[in-house]
C-alpha cells in the first residue's frame, strides 16, 4: 500500500510502499477513506511525542471502512463505514472501565503508538471498544475532520468545561481546536471571544460564529482585553494551539472561579509553564487538561451534527491528496491558510 513515511525527526518525508498490517485479534484493518492533516502529526515528525517510533507512519483523524476483521471482534464486520477517537482504550483497564478510555492505560493511538492513516489502510486494535459507526448522512471527509480537534474541543467545552448558556468561553488560537470550540461554545448558548494574530483567522471565526475576535498584536494586554469585552472575563478559556505565553494569558483571562482548559500541545522544551498562583488561589480558578474524546460520547455530539447545531464541514479549509501530504505536514508551523486540512485522495 501507498503511505506517508519519515525516517528520522524533523527529517524527509515521502510517499513509499510499506506492507499492509494485518489485525490483531481483537482490532480491524480499515480502508481509510479521509484523513485530517493535524498539528499533533506535526508534533510527532518534529519527535515532541515520545510514542512515536521510527520508520513511522503518522496520521490519527481518520474515517473508513471495515476491511478486515479480527478474530475476537464481535462488533464489526467487513464494509462497516466507520471513524474512531484517536485515543483508543483498552476497554479493561481502571480507565476504561469508570468510563475514561481517552486516558486509558494501554492506551493505542494510530499515528503515535503505532503507523497511523496517511496511507491506504490502517490496522486498529481494541475495535469493540473505540469504533464508531458513521450516520448514513455523514460523508467521509466531515468524519474525518472530528477524529481529533473537534472531538477534542468538544470534550474540552462540553465535559470538562461544562459550558452553560450565557457563559463567556475566551479561545485563545483559531487553529482547527479553536474554530471547533467556537463552534461548539455557540451550540451550548455561550458567548466568544476569538483571540489570534493573524486577521483572516479572526474573521474566519467570526464567519462560523465568534461573538467578538481580538487581536493580540492590536493591544497592549490580552486578559485586559478579553475582561473589557467580556464584562469582567471569560469562565472557560482555552489554549488551543499550545504556547506558554497563550497559556498564562488564558489563565489571567478568567473571572472567579473560572476554568482554564489546556488542549494545545506545547513544543519540545515548553511544557513547564509560570502560571500566576496567586490569582490561581485568591480567584479560585481551576486548571484542566482535554485529550481526546470516549467513542460512547459521540452520540451527543452527532445529535448536534444532525440537527445543524454544529457543521463542522464549514471547519474544512481544503482537501488534498496522500501524495501532497508530506509538503502540508512540514509546513504546519507556519499556520498558512484557514480551517482544517483532510486527505481525500489516494
């Protein structure tokens, strides 16, 4: 089969012709159909992830169909149209069996812990756990899109957040994370605040919703901007592009007892972040990580979908084919263009 392939950190990337895994007994080898271009593959070629091994395939927001299965797999058979979080839990573990397999103890991540799904096929494990299977209505491309920034993002504003109406949610980075928690916030009643340097970004959310957008490079003090607009500052805000100065303006953006979310991974040699305790105690803030989304909770979020609630195929910027990949994943950090990028040909 045709797969993305590098060698070496921050090193070539290319298109070559690897074997087709075979399943485990209880995973599926899937068609892949779509796959979403993602900063966290990113983050792996640059080796900021430590799962990831070498020669790699990357590649984790992925949609497809069935085309072998496992021999203990009960759930699934072949020419199910499917998609799946890219954490995937183990269904056995402590995690996973409270319910939290995005942050299972075994977990399996294609496109970290294992070759991923910027190639032609891609093998899973712990399918009848982590599959989810499409609505008729949803296309491959859309599905693909949700597979890790929006899933993410609607943990992080939905679950972890517990956003209600009339809520102010401040999103620090209109990357795809970000123009999804815009979107979701909206969805749940709240009120946005979009924060970016880069003004085609900003209008881009305003377009899918942003109640106000700031630019950072506009003004002197991001947190005293995000209070002016707000009425006194947001209760959830979230970095979702992952940089400590993003991070810590989250933080002093918030209201008493406020919520930060950290969804953004930071680079190599960042993840230690100053954070104002001070303002932390006296305005008993609190502090939250999202990683990922459970398969059981998809359900809600393609109610959303189907009603029109959400339309994350507004959030797809551009499609491209597996042979233009390698140039799209080196020059993510450069944030070119607007919405997500999604593999669509190969």
């Amino acid at each position: 089969m045709k797969a993305v392939v590098y060698h070496q950190f921050s090193g070539p990337i290319s298109v070559e012709d690897v074997p087709v895994r075979t399943p485990t007994e209880n995973g599926v080898v899937i068609e892949v159909r779509a796959a979403g271009v993602c900063r966290s593959d990113w983050h792996g070629w640059m080796g900021n992830d430590s799962d990831v091994g070498l020669p790699h395939v990357p590649g984790h927001e992925f949609a497809g169909i069935v085309a072998e299965v496992g021999s203990a797999v009960k759930n699934w058979s072949t020419g199910d149209r499917v998609t799946l979080p890219f954490v995937c839990g183990c269904g056995e573990c402590e995690q996973c069996r409270s319910g939290n397999q995005q942050v299972c103890d075994r977990q399996f991540q294609p496109g970290f812990t294992n070759w991923g799904a910027f190639a032609e096929f891609v093998a899973v494990d712990y399918a009848d756990t982590n599959l989810v299977r499409l609505p008729d209505e949803m296309d491959f491309v859309t599905a693909a899109s949700l597979g890790c920034r929006f899933i993410t993002s609607f943990r992080a504003v939905v679950d972890q957040g517990k956003v209600e109406a009339g809520q102010v949610v401040a999103i620090h980075g209109c990357g795809g994370v970000g123009l999804s928690a815009i979107m979701i916030a909206n969805a749940y009643g709240a009120r946005t605040i979009a924060i970016d340097i880069a003004e085609n970004k900003l209008e881009f959310a305003r377009s899918i919703g942003a109640d106000e957008i700031i630019n950072s490079l506009g003004v002197e003090s991001v947190p005293d901007a995000v209070r002016g607009v707000s009425g006194g500052g947001a209760h959830i805000s979230i970095d979702a592009l992952g940089h400590p100065d993003l991070c810590r303006n989250s933080v002093e953006s918030l209201r008493k007892r406020g919520k930060h979310i950290q969804v953004g991974i930071m680079e190599s040699g960042q993840h230690l972040v100053p954070l104002p305790m001070d303002k932390l105690i006296g305005r008993e803030l609190e502090i939250l990580g999202s990683h990922g989304m459970q398969a059981h909770r998809y359900p809600e979020m393609f109610e959303l979908i189907a009603d029109g609630r959400l339309r994350p195929q507004e959030l797809i910027g551009r499609t491209i084919s597996l042979d233009e990949t390698p140039a799209a994943l080196t020059h993510m950090n450069e944030f070119a263009g607007t919405g997500i990028t999604v593999i669509d040909r190969f």
